[in-house]
C-alpha cells in the first residue's frame, strides 16, 4: 500500500537501473507529458513520477490556497518525496515552473541531487526594466491572462494551449495540452497561474551548487532566450544548450531531440 506522501502525488517508480531520474511536469500538465522519456529511460534508470497538487491524479483535498502560496511549497513537496522513498543524489528534470521548484528544493538540501535539468524554465516571467531583465511580459499582459482566465477559463485553455504548443501543423499536441489545462480545477489554476507568473527568484541562482543543464527552445511563449542565458550566467556550474524544438512544450513537440539531449547531459 503507497503511503499518504506518495498518495497525494499519485507517485510512482517505474524502470530499471541504480541511478534515479525524478521527472517533474510544468503548469497545465501532469506526469503524463513525460511519457516519451520514460518509455525510453526505463530500460536503464528508475523515474519518479508524479502529479503536483491540484494537477493530474493528485489529492485535490490537499491543495490550500494558503499553503501553496509560493513556489517553496511544491519545493517541500519534492523533498517529502525523496525522503519517504528514501532517495538522494538523483538527477531531477524539471520542466517550466518545475525548473524553479527544483532549483529551491536543491537549495534547501542539496545532497538530494546530483544534478538538475530545466525545460522551459524561468526565474522570472516580468520584465523588469530597473535591471535590464527580460522574462517576457509586461505586468498588463497578465492582467489580461488572469481576467481571460477569470471570463471563461475552459476558452482561454483552449486558445493558450496551441500558443505554448507553437505547432500548428501537430493540432493533436495542443488539443492534449488543452486537455490537462482544462482538467484542473479552474480555481486552483487561476491561484496558481497568479503564484507562478509573479515568482521572482532570481536571487536564488547564484546560490544553487548543483550541476545544471538549461534546456532552451525556440518560440517559447514564456520564455525568451535571454531567459536561457541569464540563468546561465548566474548559476555557477551551469551549462545552456538551445535545442531543435519549438514551442514550450518541447519534451511532447520534439520528443525524440529532448531525449536525446537528456541523455547527452546525464551525470552518471
């Protein structure tokens, strides 16, 4: 019987192998997207898997507005994971806001992780013109985001999805996209949305001492390429590689070229 840590994330291990990859979905999908990778990782590594609060198959009587009211929350939570499964230097991939919840967790217990891979990820989604920083919004493109959320939430999933998708001539992807999106409880998305687009934690780069490999794709709705090479330039043992894919969602547009990339950037 799973306990009630792996329960409420509806956890799982699956594969084979001594090292362990712990794979962990972006905003707006769940364990699900990472079905390419694990199909071709299980022969040689165990993944973890699992759902965030509010997202996929996880305990919705778990999510509270006040408890995960920052990215540190889902932090904790992956470090609840690890330590009910009794897991330690493991190679986390992180994808969107999953890089940043990654990057928080290894600060806050490092010899948990032996390296970090982000897809997609961002410190900081605002612009910020006092430092010459582009996240690639204005603070009125959310407002706008979060009132479309508001009016109808199904319709803005279902025009948001083929935007982050960036592959028109794939509808399919944007249409499962959409589906994940709208899956979640409209609520807890708006709450979420808000904790994630307004996140600052730039701060907290240079802090991070974990290997870091920075995945970076073209077109990506939420996070230019400055982005990519910020992070870059303020983690001190951190490498970016622009990859052949489009799109914010490049692990399910481009599945075979991020696997492949993984692969290349494993410490094993």
């Amino acid at each position: 019987m799973l306990s009630r840590v792996l329960n409420r994330h509806h956890a799982q291990v699956v594969g084979q192998g001594e090292q362990i990859l712990v794979l962990a979905h972006g905003f707006g999908s769940d364990q699900t997207a990472w079905r390419h990778q694990v199909e071709a990782f299980t022969p040689f590594y165990r993944i973890l898997l699992f759902d965030h609060i509010g997202a996929g198959q996880s305990d919705m009587n778990a999510y509270s507005p006040r408890r995960y009211r920052s990215l540190y929350s889902y932090a904790e939570d992956v470090l609840e994971l690890l330590a009910e499964l009794q897991l330690t230097d493991v190679i986390f991939v992180g994808h969107s806001v999953s890089g940043m919840v990654g990057l928080l967790a290894a600060l806050l217990d490092p010899a948990r992780f032996r390296q970090l891979l982000f897809i997609s990820a961002s410190p900081r989604y605002l612009n910020d013109p006092a430092t010459n920083y582009i996240g690639g919004f204005e603070q009125s493109d959310l407002d706008a985001l979060y009132a479309s959320m508001s009016a109808n939430y199904y319709a803005w999933a279902g025009g948001f999805a083929p935007l982050a998708m960036r592959n028109p001539e794939r509808p399919e992807l944007a249409g499962e996209f959409a589906k994940t999106l709208s899956a979640i409880r409209p609520d807890v998305a708006q709450a979420v949305a808000r904790v994630i687009f307004q996140s600052d934690h730039r701060a907290d780069l240079p802090k991070l001492t974990v290997p870091t490999t920075i995945l970076q794709s073209n077109n990506d709705i939420a996070v230019p390429p400055q982005v990519g090479r910020y992070m870059a330039d303020k983690i001190s043992q951190a490498t970016l590689i622009n990859i052949d894919a489009e799109g914010h969602l490049p692990h399910l547009s481009a599945p075979a070229v991020v696997t492949r990339t993984l692969a290349e950037c494993f410490i094993v």
